[in-house]
C-alpha cells in the first residue's frame, strides 16, 4: 500500500467511527430502547413476510425458520416495551411495508439486519445503559442479543445448504421467556439465556 492509499484508507476509517459516534451520540437509554423496539417489531413483521414468500417459492424449512425467528422478535419487542414504560413512556414505532425480494436474497437481508444486530448496536446499546445503571435494559438488550446471535448461525446454516431446506421437516423451538432460538433436536434443557424450563419453549414448524 502506497502513502496515497494509507492516508485514503485512513480518511476513511475516520470518516466511518465519527459516523457511528455521531449516529450514537447523546442517545440515552430509552431512545435506544425506542430504537430497538422499532426494530425488533419491523424484524417480525419482515420475517412474517419472508416466511410467506419462502413457502410460495417451495423452501418450507426456511418458512418455518422465519416463522420462530419472527415469533422470537415478537418476544424482544415486548420485553423493550416494558422497559420503556418502566421509564415511564410508551413503545412507539412505524412498521415499515416489508422489502420482500427472492428467499436466498430474503435470508441474505436477515442475516446482514442481525449481523448488525449483535455486532454493533445492541453492544453499544448494552455500554449505554449499563452507564446508566438500568438493569432491566441491560437485561432486554442482552437476552435479544443472544437471540441474534443463534438467528444469525442458522440463517447463514440455511443459505449454505439452501437446497436442503426445501422440504419440510426441519422444525425449531422459541422461548416464551427471552425469545432464544435452537434447532428442534437441540433443544436445551433449560433457556440458556434466561434459565427457563423446557416447558417454556414452543416448538415452530
Ligand atoms: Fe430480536
Ligand atoms: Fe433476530
Ligand atoms: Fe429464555
């Protein structure tokens, strides 16, 4: 690499983390929670969708996957709900008419909105209210992140083997409690997020 190029590259990193902390900035933990909320309930309502197209184009496995993970983000939503009324405010946000494109390039879409997810904003949102000493944002954001983190292993799972997931079969399992997501047959014996009993896990076909 030249020193033209360095100082490009260079620019451009600057230009990126003062974007983020520009973006993240001065945002207190209930606009987080706000954002997240929206989030989350935007994700249920794409995943709804996703789930509809992924049956009419004959992948029926991965139908049932953006059946659990829209029931999981269901859950998150609600959890960020009542940390905002906590606060004493109300859970506000716009569903969005969700982009629906062809099944490979719905989970290509999923994988990189959870990417996000569990990568950059719930970390940053966690940093925040842990500043902020609000245990129960703390505990929202993190049990979503967890979740996000198992979404995303079996989207990218899917998008390997994508031919593998056109018939039925492949079944999954949501907890009622933090909205966790595993494989049927890996179902754990307790929610390894918040602890809860197998019996709080809903099997999703
Ligand atoms: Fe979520
Ligand atoms: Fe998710
Ligand atoms: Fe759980």
């Amino acid at each position: 690499m030249n020193t033209m190029q360095l100082a490009t590259v260079t620019a451009t990193l600057c230009l990126l983390s003062w974007a983020h902390a520009a973006e993240t900035a001065g945002k207190s933990t209930l606009d987080n929670l706000q954002a997240a909320f929206a989030g989350e309930s935007n994700a249920q309502s794409k995943y709804t969708a996703f789930a509809v197209k992924a049956d009419e184009e004959g992948y029926k496995s991965v139908a049932a996957l953006f059946r659990a993970t829209a029931m999981s983000e269901g859950i998150h939503a609600k959890k960020h709900a009542a940390a905002i009324k906590k606060l004493g405010a109300e859970a506000q946000a716009v569903i969005a008419k969700a982009d629906v494109k062809s099944t490979k390039e719905n989970l290509e879409a999923a994988l990189a909105g959870e990417t996000h997810e569990k990568d950059s904003m719930y970390p940053e949102f966690i940093k925040v209210a842990t500043a902020e000493k609000n245990k129960q944002a703390v505990r929202s954001f993190q049990g979503a992140m967890a979740a996000e983190v198992e979404h995303a292993k079996l989207y990218a799972q899917a998008l390997a083997e994508l031919d593998a997931w056109k018939p039925a079969g492949k079944e999954f399992v949501v907890c009622q409690i933090c909205g966790y997501t595993a494989s049927l047959n890996n179902t754990p014996l307790k929610c390894p997020v918040c602890a809860a009993p197998k019996e709080k896990f809903t099997p999703v076909k």
